[in-house]
C-alpha cells in the first residue's frame, strides 16, 4: 500500500479553489481524465456515483468513482473519493479545503493506493515511492496553478 498526505496554501479564495472539484472543471485539474458522467444521486452529496474515464498513453481505463464524503461549509471544504482502478488497485483519495484568510486556502491532498490482487500488490511493491511523490506534488502545483487563473 501506498499513502501520502501533502499540503500547500493557495494564494486564492477558497470558493475559487472548491469550484476546481467540481464535475464542470474537473478536467482543468486532472487533464487525463476523458470522461467524467455523473449517474447516480447529486455532485453535491455522499454517495453520488460518476463514471471516468482515464487516459495514459494509448491506454484508457473506465470505472466508477464513489464521492465518499462531501463537506461544504463555509470555512472548510471536504470531497473524499474511491475507485478501483484495472480491477488491481483501490485508490482513495481527499481533497481537504480550509479558509485561512479571505485570500489564502490551505488545500491538504492525501491518499491511498491499495493492492487488491496479487498483480496489483506486485506492480506497487514494485513501483518507485519518488514517483508516487512526484505525482502527488505535481498535483498539488496544479490545482495551485488553476486556482491562480
């Protein structure tokens, strides 16, 4: 298993940040992601369910990804997701939102990527920590540089 928890502060509203989470500008912040259709309950809420698909290369994956938790308040914002991703890894991930000022936002990213089979367990076991943490620090400059728009 793999997990991580990584945080910045956002020179930006913290509205304008959250709006980047939304299904409308999801894309902006995860440009791999093709596709991304809601089909059961609402954006908005626990339980909703969309179907994405992710683009790598020549390579596409479709699955489910299940909303979690999902916070809306004034001050602090929370949308927790999972998804199985290649029937080999179970993916969560939290995107943590909190007011520091009406300028600034600390956005916490943190996760999990766990083997669900032997293949999965393998390919993780084998993977590169630098790239995992490289990818995760990538993210967060993305959403940072989103926001700055």
């Amino acid at each position: 298993m793999i997990q991580w928890k990584e945080d910045i502060t956002i020179a930006a509203h913290i509205d304008k940040v959250w709006e980047l989470f939304s299904d409308q500008h999801i894309r902006r912040i995860m440009p791999k992601v093709e596709e991304h259709a809601l089909i059961e309950k609402n954006e908005m809420e626990a339980g909703a369910k969309h179907r994405q698909t992710y683009r790598e290369g020549k390579r596409a994956e479709t699955y489910i990804v299940e909303t979690l938790v999902y916070e809306d308040l004034q001050d602090k914002k929370r949308k927790k997701i999972r998804f199985v991703l290649g029937n080999a890894f179970e993916v969560t991930l939290s995107f943590t939102l909190h007011k520091l000022d009406p300028a600034h936002t600390q956005f916490i990213y943190e996760g999990q990527n766990l083997g669900v089979n032997f293949v999965g367990r393998a390919m993780l076991k084998l993977g590169s920590q630098k790239s995992n943490n490289q990818s995760v620090q990538d993210f967060l400059q993305r959403v940072e540089q989103e926001a700055m728009k």
